[in-house]
DNA sequence: GGGAGCTGTCACCAAGCTGTCATCGCGCGA
DNA sequence: TCGCGCGATGACAGCTTGGTGACAGCTCCC
C-alpha cells in the first residue's frame, strides 16, 4: 500500500517514512503543499499522513481542497499540543484521525493500519481467505497453523491483492503499490517475479493467483485448500 | 478510449502510445499541427496530449483554435521546463492540465486517466444489465455471481456496446473503438470475430447482440437470461 | 569484515491472445 | 426460387505477454 506523508521537518519525515516502511507501506514524502498537490495529483494513496504547519501554508487547505475534489483518501492529521482549534477544524474539515506531537511511531503505525483497513471495511488486522491467514500487524502469513516466512516485498504485494480480491489488478497497480516514486527505474518486470515466488509460498493455501493475460492479476480461492 | 497524441519527435511520440496503448487507449499520432487538424476533424477523442513545440507552428494557437470551435476534449500539454509563460498561456486558453518535460510515462498514463474519469464524471464505474454486470475498474465481467474471463479486445468491445445499449453501432464505429490508425491494416472482419467470441461469453446473461444487416450491432435485453 | 538472505536484472521458454483465411450459413432482392 | 453479398465461425500461425531459473549487487546483522 502506498502512503503520502506530508512533513517538512525532514529528519521527522524521513522518520516517520522508514517507520511506515518497516511496516511494508510504500512512502513518498512531500514537504511542501505543493509537493503534496503533485503527488496526489498522479497517484492514488491509501493513507495521507499530514502535518498542518508547513511552509507554504496550512495542511488544513491541501485538506478542504482535497475533500472539495471528491477525494475521499482518509487523512491522518499531525499537530503541536497547543494547536487545538487547528486539530478541531482539521477534522471538521474531512480529516480522519489526528495524533499530537511528540508522538510514538508505533502509535502512528497502528492508526495508518486502522485507516487502510477502514477503507476495506474490516475491523481487525487480519485476513483469512481459505487455509491463508495474513496478519497485517505481525507482518505474517500463515497457512493453516503454519507460519510461512515471506518477505517485505512478498508481504506488499499479498496484502495489496487481498484488499482487492476478486478483482483484476493491472500490473501497473500492483507496481505503484509496491514501490514509491524513489524506486522509479526498477524494472516493470519485478510484479511478475514476486507473483512467481508468492505463488510458491501460496502453494496448498486454497488461494491463487490467476493470470488474466493483459489485463493483471486476481486472488481468489481455488479448489487446492 | 481513444487519444490524440500531437508530438513532433518520432521516438517520443512511440514511447507515449506505448504506454498508453498498454492501459488500453487507442493512441494516433499526429506530428504536425495540420495533421491534428485532420485527425480532430474525422475523429472525437477522448483525451488530446498536446506538445507546445511543433514544426508548423505553437500548439497554443491549435488549442485555441479548438476552444473557439465548441470542442472541449480534455487537452493534456507537454512543455519544456522553461517555457512557464507558454504553460500559464495554455491553461487560460483552455488546457485542462500539463506535465513538464522530461516526465514519467506513468504520470502521463496517471493525469490522462484523471481527466477520463473528470469527463465521464460517474464514481461508480459498474454497468449492469440484465444478469450481466460490467466492471471497468476490476476489468471484470460477471454473469449472475460467476466471473466470466474475457480479454482485453472483448471487453473493450462489450465497454462500447454498452456504453450504447439499445442503439444500434456501425461496425465501422466499433471497429474506431477497438483499434487506432496504426492498425488501420487490420481486416474488418476482426469486428465481426470479436462479436462472435464476446457473444459465446454472453450466453445465458439476459443480454444479446443482435445484427442488424447492412446497418450494424445493438446491445439488448433478451429472453434467455 | 564477512556472511546470509533479500532484491532486481537478464535471458530464455511457454502460453494464449490476436488477427487472417477459408468456408459455410443466411437474409434479401430480383 | 435463385443468386448475391453480408455475416458467422472454426482453424491456425505469429507474436506479444507472462513465467521462471540463474546470477549479481546490496543491505542488514552478527
């Protein structure tokens, strides 16, 4: 899943980005309203993380712009202690969650989790389809009541086909999930690699990865459970 | 969909249809502003990538010139980083967005379908009729609750049929659909073949292609769903 | 500093989509 | 009723697209 961060302290961003990207989330940072408005002008995020002071003015615009444009991607707003109209008018405004500084990343990562998941309508952190069971807190995939150890990548990728399962990914999808714009030159190629060794690990789980020749991939349960 | 790519470098010009051909435009190409002209005059399109630099004149005056006709296809421009007046320019005289030289293919591919969705204007993009419901963003096509695998070229076609459903479309009409004038030298009988296969998926849907002889192919509710 | 494992590239192979051809069926006008 | 022409459809070959093994580089951890 691919996430926005808003934040123009860098050591705090780039903080904040390497947190979320030890959770598997593909990070771009922007530290400008401007950067912000580039991005989500050519990519869709499944979580924008933002901080209200910035150089070029208030988060709370990018915000009210955003949810004017239609765009309903769940914003997690970040304030100082003593910004509290801000915090106020920022969720009036459309945000989602808020969280104040100083705050723990754990504390972070685990609202982004709950946002993302609000997004595919589930209430915990798990998901079952078939024997498969992934855990997206724990970053584990199980099938049946074996754990079976799968990398980052391999993580990503499952965790983006199961929020859209029974529906066709294009691969180019699946690569701007996977990866943020600092990996721009990595080989198209790479989505078909990691579908090849994630259908390894899926062998015997009861789900696959069908190949719709032209159009992407889909995850849907098959009769080898 | 089909686009107009007006772009005077030959390799440029590849490079673009490439990937837009691959996320399932139908690219022309048109090198100079006279060839833009004719392919605007015999063709509607659904999105225009504009280069401003051109060897017969600026393509500001071509935009313009659009603008004053009644056309408002979506017009994306292509500008060299230092031409920031000539940017300003095509925004007022009607471009609806810009991506500044050297750029990402996939951002061109990302702001070209912004600006699709922004003319079709729904949110919702699932189609249904009968027992047969169309989904465009999945790429799936699902009679009653069962998948049915279609191709890409099958359900471009069954996207147009239904996108006209009740009316009857010249096979010359879809055949513009399908294909671009790069493939000018496909048979026309590749429409009638595609009719064939998308009617064998169809069987038991609710929903019939009928032939209509000399005149061309309707979409329709019938009576064996 | 070294090793193990993850990552991404390359090359080659396989699969199936695509479009052509040929043949047959069918409707419509004479 | 016959003939013509448009449309339907099965078979096939080429080519694009995807699959996969091997390998090299990099990172992270010890």
């Amino acid at each position: 899943m691919r996430l926005l961060i808003v934040e123009d302290t860098a050591d705090v961003a780039e903080a904040i980005a390497a947190s979320l990207g030890r959770a598997n989330f593909a990070c771009d940072v922007a530290p400008t309203l401007a950067d912000a408005r580039d991005c989500v002008a050519v990519q869709d995020y499944a979580v924008i993380v933002l901080d209200l002071n910035l150089p070029d003015g208030c988060g709370r615009d990018f915000l009210r712009d955003l949810r004017r444009g239609g765009d309903r991607t769940p914003v997690l707003v970040l304030t100082a202690q003593f910004e509290v109209t801000a915090r106020v008018g920022a969720l009036d405004e459309g945000a989602d969650d808020y969280l104040v500084k100083p705050f723990d990343l754990r504390e972070l990562e685990a609202r982004v989790r709950v946002l993302t998941r609000r997004d595919a309508g589930r209430a915990d952190n798990l998901i079952a389809l078939g024997r498969l069971v992934y855990d997206a807190t724990a970053q584990t995939l199980r099938i049946g009541d074996e754990v079976v150890p799968a990398t980052r990548r391999e993580l990503a990728l499952l965790a983006l086909l199961l929020a859209n399962r029974g529906r066709i990914m294009a691969k180019d999808r699946l690569y701007d999930g996977l990866f943020n714009f600092d990996n721009a030159d990595v080989g198209t190629n790479t989505v078909e690699l990691y579908v090849a060794r994630l259908r390894k690990k899926l062998a015997g789980s009861g789900v696959a990865i069908e190949t719709h020749r032209g159009l992407g991939y889909r995850l849907e349960l098959s009769g080898d459970g």
